[in-house]
C-alpha cells in the first residue's frame, strides 16, 4: 500500500490572485456591493448566454437566497403547491417552506437520481406554480420532459401576477448549486430553466466563500430590467438604492418601498468571483480528467457512478458519486457502507455522503413526510458514497484514492 496521505473532501480551490484581488477590493474602500459584484454579473450573464443588458443574472450572497427570491418575484405563496424532488440537499425544499408554499415531494427513478417524471405529471393539480428540477452533482435533468410536462398541464395553470401570466404555465426554477459551467445540447445551464440558481459555497467547483447567483431567460411581454430591479429591492431591505448609487453626488436621499430582505454579495465575495471566472475553463477540465480516471478504474468493478459526461451534456463535475454492489448485485448495506467511510478516512482520504433524503430528517418528519414512501430514494441514499473530487488534487492523490477505495470495493463486494 502507498504511504498515508491526508486527502480532505471539497477543499476551496484559492490561488494567490485571488488573495491579489481582494487585496485590492479591501484598499478600494468599496467592501460591499459594488463595481465587482456588477461586473461578474455581467461575466457570468455572458457565459451563460442569456441577456446581458440588465444583466440577467443578479449575485446574492447564497443559492438559497437566489431560489426563494425567484418565488417571491413569482408570486408564490400561501396556497400555492412546488414540487421538489426527495433527494437533494434541504435548500431545495426549504425556500418552499420560506415563502409558505406546500412542499410537494417526489420520489427519484429506480435506476437514476433524476425525479421520477412520471410523478411529477400526476402530482401537478390548479395549486402547482412551480417545480424545482435539481442538476445532481452537476449533471443536467431531463428539461424535454419537464418542458413536455408542463405543456401538457398548462390548462391547469392559473396565474398569480404579471410574470406568471406571462410564463403562462408552470415555471422551472432550477436548483442549479452545483450545476456552474455545465451544459446540454449546447446550451448552458442558467439558460434553460426559466429561472436557474447556482451557489458559489466553498465546497463548489467556482466558490466567491459564500455566494451564488439567480439568472433567468427572457420572459415575453417582461422587462429584464425590471426583474433586475425587482431583484435588487428584495436582496436590501427594499432600498431604492444600493451603495454604489447613493454614492454619487447628492445621491444620498432614498425610499424603502417593501420591508423585505438582505441578502446581497459583497465586492469581496466579488473580487474572488471575477479571479476564479477567469481560472475556471481549466478547473473543469481538470474535473473531468479526474472523473474519467475514477470511471475507468471504479466502473469494471462494477460500482455505479454518477454519469458526467455524454454526447449530449456536459456536467460540472461536481461530486463523484459512487454506490457498491456485492458480485451478485444486491447492494452492500448502509452499514456496511459507513464502515468504508470510516476505512477511507482512517487511511486519510475524507468522503461524504449525498444525500440523506430530506423526508429523512426531523424538519421533514415534522412536516408528514415519511421515507417509507420514497424507496428509490433510501435505496440509492443507502450505499452511496461520494469520493474526494476537487482541483487540489494532484495525480498522486486521484491514485491513492483509486487505489485505497479498489481494495475496500473488491473486499466488500467479494470480488
């Protein structure tokens, strides 16, 4: 065996130019938001695709707080029902709760993390304003069946303000947090859903410390301007004006016109954004040299794994999810599968779990939720294991994983 190394799980990816360049926003004097928060905005509006002149895309200082101000800017509320899927991490679902919607929880596939489309369609009803879709680990949901769903019910659908009756049918907010920089078809992710948000937590491929942005497609008959604007009041306190433009002469005098929220990135977060935009094209290819070397050696020893990378997407390359199979097929049991966690970590190489279905824990319980009616999901849930996958890891390390996590596998499975 190799010499103990200490590989940790999700390590942030730092280079000395971004310490530069919040250097550099410190000395400026502007701290909050301001000239590098609209900036990487207008970046990251342009790598994605979707209109630049408002821009389309507003930095907040988490993805949790981009997807519930996009239900918020829907409208939706008290009576209104969003379907969700299972299996995902709470932020999902939470924002529901946030704007006092009904949680509609669905079940993943048998043989997938996706939803179970077929769920979905009977689950819709008049109530449904919307479906979160969440791009797991990075790797695009089926958005053709979504859309096919959604067309289908659109008789149901009953509008509660102007965007929504311009939508004129169910809308698609994307839980996008780990989904930065992927595609399908060609066309990035950010620009399918009609609303898309993607966190920039430490753990993420492209991280500002704390962050992430909404972006949002042009809507028919909506100004984008407007939605900007309407974004930027809810993210401070319904200020009708930021930092930057109270800053000009004689600007001082405002008007708060809702007594809503504070949720806004600041130049720091910013600064680090516009450093790692610029590193990011080599990140994700080196994240996918890393989970093609995983692939080749995992998938003959007949581990299922999260699929990156096809002919019709590209995945961020987020998490390397792993579920061990015994050689006759059946799955090594959650047991089982803590004791290879505990085996990794005592050899130095950290690895995580995703996810615990949310109607596994209390927040969820307490709401009526109850993991008997999700199997697929507590089957995939119950011996998956996520190895370290992150742009700290030199060649060396990607071996050692390799190496340590082969040996468990062949002893676990009996090959």
């Amino acid at each position: 065996m190799t010499k103990k190394m200490n590989i940790p799980f999700s390590p942030p990816d730092i280079s000395d130019a971004e310490v530069e360049e919040v250097a550099k926003a410190l000395k400026s004097g502007w701290i909050t938001t301001g000239p590098r928060v609209k900036q990487l905005e207008k970046k990251i509006a342009e790598y994605i695709g979707v209109p630049t002149e408002a821009p389309n895309c507003v930095c907040l200082n988490s993805q949790t707080a981009c997807a519930e101000l996009a239900l918020r800017l829907l409208g939706i509320g008290k009576g209104d029902e969003v379907i969700v899927p299972a299996y995902t991490y709470t932020a999902s679902a939470s924002v529901i709760a946030h704007v006092g919607a009904k949680i509609v929880m669905i079940d993943c596939q048998k043989n997938s993390l996706e939803m179970d489309y077929e769920a979905v369609e009977k689950a819709i009803n008049e109530r449904t304003k919307a479906i979160i879709p969440v791009s797991l680990g990075g790797v695009p949901c089926d958005y053709d069946r979504l859309f096919e769903i959604i067309e289908k019910k659109k008789s149901l659908f009953k509008p509660n303000n102007d965007i929504q009756k311009a939508i004129g049918r169910i809308a698609l907010c994307e839980d996008t947090a780990h989904a930065f920089g992927a595609s399908k078809n060609g066309v990035m992710l950010g620009n399918i859903c009609d609303f898309s948000s993607f966190s920039f937590h430490a753990v993420k491929n492209f991280t500002t410390a704390e962050g992430g942005c909404l972006t949002w497609k042009h809507i028919e008959g909506i100004d984008d301007a407007e939605i900007y604007h309407q974004l930027q009041l809810l993210s401070l306190h319904g200020q009708s004006k930021d930092a930057l433009k109270k800053n000009q002469p004689g600007m001082w005098e405002y008007d708060i016109v809702g007594t809503w929220y504070k949720c806004n990135m600041t130049d720091i977060m910013g600064a680090i954004g516009l450093v790692q935009f610029d590193r990011y094209p080599g990140m994700l290819k080196r994240r996918k040299e890393i989970v093609e070397r995983y692939d080749a050696a995992f998938k003959p020893l007949g581990v299922e794994v999260l699929n990156h990378y096809s002919k019709n997407y590209s995945s961020s390359g987020h998490l390397y999810i792993t579920r061990v199979f015994r050689k006759n097929g059946t799955p090594i049991s959650d047991q089982e599968r803590r004791e290879i966690i505990i085996k990794m970590a005592e050899a130095g190489v950290a690895c995580n779990v995703h996810y615990k279905p949310l109607p596994m824990h209390t927040a969820y319980k307490k709401l009526g939720f109850n993991i008997e009616n999700y199997p697929n999901a507590y089957a995939h849930y119950e011996n998956e294991i996520t190895l370290p996958l992150h742009t700290c890891l030199k060649d060396e390390e990607v071996d050692y994983v390799i190496e340590l996590f082969s040996k468990l596998v062949k002893e676990y499975a009996g090959l």
